[in-house]
C-alpha cells in the first residue's frame, strides 16, 4: 500500500515520500508527516533474528513506500557498514539496571549518525525518481552534532552541496573542530554569533523565503534539509528503538510482548518522536519520558500544556540540547490535535508572533503516553560520576541527564531504556570534571587520555582525526546576515 505525506498545515499537501525528503519542509512551512503510522509488518519474534540492516528495511519499508526494496537496501548497506565502529551498529549495554542503547558509535561520535549516514543516499536515491535535475543545497542549523554528521555524510556527494551554521560559543571545542576541519568540495559551515534558535530560525526563514527560490532556481540549486524536520531523518531513527527492543528479547531480558520504558535526552524533539512513531507502529512501549537539561521548555509543557519559549536561555554542559524551539514536537501537536492542520497552524503562528501557545484539555489528554522530566546542571555532573563511582561505566553530558530522570526522577515497575547519544569523548571537558573537580583547569585535549584510561575505552577514529586536522572554516556572520552570506557562497 502506497504511503503518502501531508503538511501539518495544510490538508491539501500530498506528496509522496520521496517527494517530502527532497523538499525538506511543506511549501506552507509545515512538517510532512505520513497520513497515518504505518504498523510493523513482521513479528517480534522475527525481528529478534534480524540484524541492524534488516531491521532497519523492515521498518523503512512502511514508511518509504515508492522506493522500491533495491533502493532502500542499497541505502541502508550504504550508511550502516564500516563507517560503525561495531558490527552491531547501536549496541544496547546493560549497566546496573538500566540499559543503554548507544547510538554514538558512527562517524562522528553522535546519535545523528545513526539517521545523516543514510539521508544522502535516500536524498540522492529521490532526486533521481523525481527527475530532479538541480543542484540541491543542503542547508542546515546545527546545535554542534548534526552539523558535522550532515557534512561528514554529504561530503563529495554528487549533487549535492552542504552550508551549516552554528552558534559560536555554543557548541564544544571538539565539536567545533570536528566541523571547522571537515574536507570536501561541496563544504562550507559558518559559525554564527547567536545561539542555535537563531540559526534554525534563519535557517527556516531562508526557506520560507520565494524570492530566494526564486533566485536559486534560476542559477540550477534547490534547498533542501539535513536538519530533523525532514522526514528523512526521523524514519530511520525509528528503526533503533524496535531493534533495541528486539535485543532485550534476545537476550531473555524481557517476555514477548513486556511494555517498556524508553528516555530520551531531549532537544529538537526528533529523537523522540522516533520513539513514539516505534510505539505507534506496535512496539510495546510503556512511557516516552521526554527527559531535558535546564532550557526545560518542553518539561513546562508536558506539566502544563503552555509551551513558553520566553525565557533565559542557558548555556549548559549539553549543548545539542540547548533548544528552546523544538521544532519536530509540531509533527505531535499536529497528531494530538487529531491531525488538524488549522489548529496546528495556529498555534505555531502564536507561537512565532509571541513565543507561546497553550493546547486544550482535550489535546493534553492525548499526552498521556509521554511525561517529562528535567536534571540540572549539577544533577547531570552527579549521574555521571555516580554510574561511573558505581559501575566503571562512563556516559556523556546528554546520556547523563536522560540516566539522572530515568534512575532519579522517573522510575516505573519497567524496563528502561536510555538512548544514549553521544560519545563521552565528545565531551570530554565536562565528563572529566564530572567524574573529578579536579581537571576543570585542564586543557580539553590533554584530558582525553585521561577519558581513555579511566573507561578502558578505546579512542574513536572521530578524535583521533580531529587531532592534528587543519582547520579549513573561518566564516563568521551575524544572525541577520545569514541568507546574504549563502548568497555569497553560492555566488548569486
Ligand atoms: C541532537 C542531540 C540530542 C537531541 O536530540 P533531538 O532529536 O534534537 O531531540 C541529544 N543528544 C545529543 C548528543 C544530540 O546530538
């Protein structure tokens, strides 16, 4: 049965799948979303015999329904092979009683591995069903992880060119040099000075704006995203959990059928709109539980039912979850608004003109499978050190808030999964002076050896590349600036 994708602001938006991940974002400015969730086709017990790679077509087959089966599992052989650093692709590690699900183990040391290893072939794979003859500009805000894995995955793709913005105090030093040395043709990242609303923002407008298309089309380019608001991203990501899943049955750690408990650290909300896809699709899933670091904008809402984005700003020690706008969570007003496109616009237009809207009793109700829960500053230095005190085991800042609300905050009668997003490594700073106050005047990179000694874990490829690289970006802009300054890259 043919799938197909309709804007959240639009009802009248239908376009195939390969359609929506060309494009990125609806012409109105809504999300695609799939007309309705697709259920798993095969059954648990024969997704416990599956690989990462079968798992993965098994799930990407409902959604992706006019890629034919060869397509796809080029795709998919193409973005999950050597570029892992396990065969297993996202291992799922059991430590005390909390099971990770790591999703770091890519090219670039973050979960947005797991969805940007593949978007540039299903990219590519759909420009050419749709006969797409320009140029497509990849154009994407980066809160310091996406950036990177979207130029790793782009780099040198035919076709394709990729322009970044990030906000320049406001990622690692490891994630800046990660990006500001990434080779490749079809490369350019700009670091700008604001935070990462103001590049998602930017970044939004710049598509939003006809003029612009105008102008590109005349000169053979297309925009499109890398950024988790094209749905060639978020259905990949939906294929982990139900592996995941599938690991716990393999391993006897839980009954066929047993509901489980899935955390997810939080930003965009695309991570764990994933989840909640995996959960609409059959998975036996208890809670999502929704967990953020102290820009607790979504925690607020899931309370209340008022999303305020009117508030401080804080630079935390996980910056991918410095967002105050998540813009996927509009896919899941849109579903429990019951697939409204009105309402849904509506509210994102309050949201944009005073930075705050409130859903109705009726929509709240419809939230009851996802809670919320928060961990501050200290509480995430405190998990860390805590696992490791405890286990040996060492997570990064992001995993550590989610580990802090599923051992501290929440904590039902299930299983828990924490998705784990990110290499300690990548961290490195902040998960040294965790576990020890005393390296907070240590350089960041002498402390990686340090990291590797006290895990016992090797040093990924990611670091060890970054380490003598050149570094090749020097590009900064102010917000304001940003679309002259792609006009400028692409000579218009
Ligand atoms: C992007 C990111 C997140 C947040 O994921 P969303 O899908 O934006 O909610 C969490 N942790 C890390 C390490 C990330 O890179």
């Amino acid at each position: 049965m043919d799938l197909y994708y309709k804007s959240t602001r639009d009802s009248n938006v239908y376009v195939t799948a390969s359609e929506a991940i060309l494009a990125g974002l609806a012409p109105d400015g809504g999300l695609f979303v799939p007309e309705q969730i697709p259920a798993l086709s095969v059954s648990l017990g024969e997704l416990k015999k599956m690989n990462y790679q079968e798992t993965a077509y098994a799930v990407m087959k409902q959604f992706l329904t006019d890629f034919t089966e060869e397509e796809l599992k080029e795709c998919i052989a193409k973005a999950y092979d050597v570029k892992f650093d396990t065969e297993s692709i996202a291992p799922l590690v059991k430590v005390d009683n909390t099971y990770y699900l790591e999703l770091f183990h890519g090219a670039t040391i973050a979960f947005k591995d797991m969805a940007l290893s593949i978007l540039p072939h299903l990219l590519t794979a759909a420009a050419k069903k749709n006969q797409a003859d320009h140029e497509i500009v990849i154009l994407t805000a980066t809160s310091g992880d996406t950036g990177k894995a979207a130029m790793a995955g782009f780099a040198d793709v035919e076709g394709t060119r990729i322009i970044v913005f990030y906000p320049k105090d406001g990622v690692s030093k490891v994630q800046q040099l990660q990006m500001t040395t990434q080779k490749g043709k079809n490369v350019d990242v700009v670091a700008i000075h604001g935070n990462f609303d103001h590049a998602q923002s930017g970044v939004k407008a710049m598509f939003e704006d006809k003029e612009l298309a105008k102008e590109l089309n005349e000169k053979g380019y297309q925009f499109s995203s890398a950024n988790s608001i094209n749905i060639g991203r978020l259905i990949p990501q939906v294929a982990y959990y139900v592996y995941a899943y599938a690991k716990l049955l393999e391993n006897d750690e839980i009954e066929e059928g047993e509901k489980v408990d899935i955390v997810v650290p939080t930003g965009n909300f695309g991570n764990i709109l994933a989840a909640y896809y995996a959960k609409r699709m059959g998975l036996p899933i208890n809670k999502l539980v929704c967990a953020s670091n102290e820009n607790k904008v979504l925690f607020d809402f899931l309370q209340t039912g008022v999303y305020d984005k009117n508030r401080r700003f804080v630079l935390t020690s996980s910056p991918s979850m410095d967002i105050l706008i998540s813009s996927n969570l509009e896919r899941l007003i849109y579903l429990i608004a019951g697939e409204d496109s009105e309402k849904t616009k509506a509210l994102m237009e309050a949201l944009k003109q005073n930075g705050k809207y409130e859903i109705s009793d009726h929509m709240r109700e419809k939230l009851s499978d996802i809670i919320g829960g928060y961990a501050t500053e200290e509480q995430t230095a405190d998990e860390i050190k805590r696992v490791y005190e405890k286990t040996g085991y060492v997570m990064d800042t992001h995993t550590a808030v989610a580990s802090y609300v599923c051992n501290k905050v929440y904590r039902g009668d299930k299983k828990c999964i924490v998705a784990s997003t990110a290499s300690p490594y990548k961290f490195v700073k902040s998960v040294m002076t965790a576990i020890d106050k005393k390296y907070v005047d240590t350089d960041e990179f002498a402390l990686l050896e340090t990291l590797r000694d006290v895990s016992g874990t090797q040093m990924p490829q990611a670091i060890k590349d970054i380490l003598d690289a050149e570094v090749i970006h020097r590009t900064e802009c102010d917000v304001d600036k940003m679309k002259e300054t792609v006009k400028n890259i692409l000579s218009l």
